[in-house]
C-alpha cells in the first residue's frame, strides 16, 4: 500500500498557546485572558489562539489517514520549540515533507517515522520543528495500521516487541484555573489520576510560603473522602506546581523538604505527586536539583513523589533524568518529543530504568493526538497518561476514556 497524497487543513487546538515567563512574571488575569506584554519570542499576547496542522495522507486504495501538529500550551519555555503557527509551517510540509512521503511504501512505521524525524532545516542543521515531526508521524501510523487492517496499538506492538495492555491505563485529568467545580467532575467519573491544578503563580495559587496550595491539597482530600461513593476509591492526586515551590522557598532544598512533609500530611490517606517544583532555567542545573530533592525526600522516606517536566523534553533528556534518578516519574511530554516514535521509546526506557513513565502532553492537542497518544499508552503501558485537550475536564476525559474502552473490546472480540 502506497501514499498517494498529502493534504493539509489549518486547525483550532482545544485550549491556547500561553507565554509561561510573562505568567511568572505575574501577568494578572483579566476574564479568561491576561493583561501585560507579552515575553517570549513570537507571543503577540500573553495568551492567544491555538493553531494545530492536521496531516492527511490518502492512500492508493482511496483510505486517508490522519494525524494533527500540534504543540504545548508553554510554547518557547523551559527549552521548547517556538510557537508553532499554521500559516508559518503549512508551507513546510508541502514543500519539503510531501515529496518525502507520496510513492512510500507503508511496510514500517519505526522506518518511516524515525526518517521524517531526522529532517532538519537547510539552513541552520536543527531538527524541524517538533510539532511537525509530531503530526506527521501520526499519520504515518495511522497508514500503516489501515494498510495492514490493525489497530494502531497493534502496529507498535509489532514493531517494538511490546504487549498491548489488557486493562486500562490511569488517566490523568487536568482542571485549569477552575480548581474546585473540575475536581467535582473529576471524582464523579472517578478519575485515577487528579487535578493537575494549574499552580502557575506564587502570590495567587501557592502562597507566598506554599499556605495556598496546603489549604487546596487538604480541600482535595476532603472532598474526595466526601464524594467518592466508596472505599476501594483512592485517586492519586498529582499538581503541576511550574517550578512555583522553587521560587517560594528560595530553591534551598532543606525548606522544600520540610514543605513536603506538610503536603503529604494534608494528602493523607491519599498519594500525593508534585511535578516541576523548580525550574533551574537548565537542563543540568536542572537534573541536579531534582536529583537531589529526589534523594532527601527519599533519606526522609516522605511519600511524595516529584515528577519532571521543564527541560525533560526531547528522548535525549529522558534518558538523562531517568539514569540520574531526577525525579521519580518522569512526564513524557508528547508534542515535546517531536516524532511519535521517540514517545514509544521513552516510555519503554523510563521502564526498563524502574521510573515511572507518565506519557503526558498538553491541553493545547487535538482530539486526534489524543487518540493516537492512547494507541501509544496501550502498546507501551505507562503508570498514567493524560486526558487531552482542554481543560474542561469532560471533552479530554471522554476523548481518551473511549478510545481505551474501544482498543479494549475491539480486541476483547478478536
């Protein structure tokens, strides 16, 4: 089965690209946007559109697979690509992508996406950027799979020698600034996996000694005990603190630890995961720190898990973090990673490391990276993954809920 075409469509992400330095910075809100001027190369405002690139490639039997470029909400922080605008980039793909792809056999995804992964720019040597590389890649997998009539799941399992999972992986459900009303939802549909939390700003969501994010963390648990309709219910509760804890405390990891203890206990009886408590603005700076608030909280034998995010973005990073313990569950952020088969590759060596692997992205998807990401959780099986796009909790739960639930009958009947 060849590629006979590729197509593109401009597309709407299912949340906005936001310029994480000028939030740190304490843009302040205004409605649902920000005031204040914008930091980072290529924002036109603090908060704006988001724009994906969704890649058909039709095949000689007329069937057309799809995938979507899309990239992280913090597009251009913590060592990211820059923004990824559709007009900017459309253009790159049928210029330079397209000739690479139409007349391909579709015999193996790993050949033909770690090929499309390796394309740089003429000028400056760089890999293309990752939001290319991640779209067009799920394409690719997308042919191959209606080429040889499986699931996408069972492609990469193929492939990779793995074993699609026979239950379900723990979601991950994010709440966005709506903390409280979307943690509601999420313990209603009994979510594994919450809130995610958004805790972006010192002075309005931690506190300016971490008080802010206690007091939330105890309401959590309260509220979970309160809803859940019975006992065998016990979410792990995991925040995204943006290296918030960091700043509060002067990154001095002694004062960090003794936060954490306070955390756990407010968690209790619940496990507690805290992502990206210091961005050191480095990758090594970075793994140092982490490493070593990793190990004392370990010497403290307190229960909290740190889980890395900024400057853990590309397989290359993963593999640092993992061989040097920092953190103990590493997030695979996926638009980050570029081709989709660096994302397979991760998660498989964050498990053969003994860290936990949490295949992640971000809210700024589309429902089609979501679904391909599923496919990908399944073949590989991660400790938990994330509902994507939005943060309206329901639309990304449901996106990712379902396309497990389907994986799992589809083959339940074979």
């Amino acid at each position: 089965m060849k590629i006979t075409d590729v197509v593109c469509a401009r597309a709407f992400t299912g949340f906005y690209f936001d310029d994480q330095r000028a939030i740190k910075a304490n843009a302040a809100h205004d409605g649902f946007t920000y005031t204040g001027t914008p930091v980072t190369e290529g924002f036109k405002a603090v908060r704006q559109a988001g724009e994906a690139v969704s890649v058909m490639l039709v095949l000689e039997d007329g069937q057309i697979a799809y995938g979507d470029c899309a990239a992280v909400q913090y597009s251009g922080a913590g060592g990211r690509d820059p923004l990824f605008l559709a007009g900017d980039f459309i253009p790159v793909i049928e210029n330079r992508i397209k000739p690479r792809l139409v007349g391909r056999e579709l015999n193996s995804f790993k050949m033909l996406a770690e090929e499309i992964d390796a394309m740089t720019e003429p000028a400056s040597g760089k890999k293309i950027h990752t939001a290319l590389r991640y779209g067009v890649t799920q394409a690719i997998l997308d042919a191959v799979a209606k080429a040889k009539k499986k699931l996408m799941c069972e492609v990469i399992a193929e492939e990779y020698n793995t074993t699609v999972s026979g239950k379900e992986i723990p979601i991950f459900t994010q709440s966005g600034d709506d903390r409280y009303n979307n943690a509601d939802k999420m313990i209603i549909k009994r979510a594994q996996v919450l809130p995610h939390g958004l805790i972006n700003n010192v002075k309005e969501k931690l506190g300016l000694n971490g008080e802010l994010l206690l007091q939330y963390v105890e309401w959590l648990r309260n509220r979970v005990l309160e809803l859940r309709t019975d006992d065998a219910y016990n979410p792990v509760l995991h925040l995204d603190v943006y290296g918030t804890i960091g700043i509060a405390f002067d990154y001095n990891v002694e004062r960090m630890v003794e936060y954490f203890r306070k955390l756990e206990k407010a968690a209790a009886p619940l496990k507690l995961r805290i992502e990206g408590p210091m961005d050191m603005e480095e990758r090594e700076r970075q793994i140092e720190a982490l490493a070593a608030l990793t190990a004392r909280l370990h010497e403290e034998k307190i229960g909290v898990e740190v889980v890395a995010d900024e400057w853990c973005n590309t397989y290359e990073d993963i593999r640092l973090f993992a061989d040097r313990n920092a953190g103990d569950m590493l997030q695979i952020k996926t638009p980050d990673l570029g081709g989709i088969n660096n994302i397979i590759e991760s998660v498989l060596y964050c498990r053969q490391k003994g860290i936990g692997a949490y295949q992640g992205g971000t809210c700024n998807e589309t429902d089609r990276s979501a679904q391909v990401c599923v496919h990908i959780a399944m073949a590989t099986q991660p400790v938990q993954m994330l509902a994507k796009p939005g943060m309206g909790v329901d639309e990304g739960y449901m996106i990712v809920y379902n396309e497990m639930q389907r994986i799992l009958a589809v083959r339940q009947k074979r």
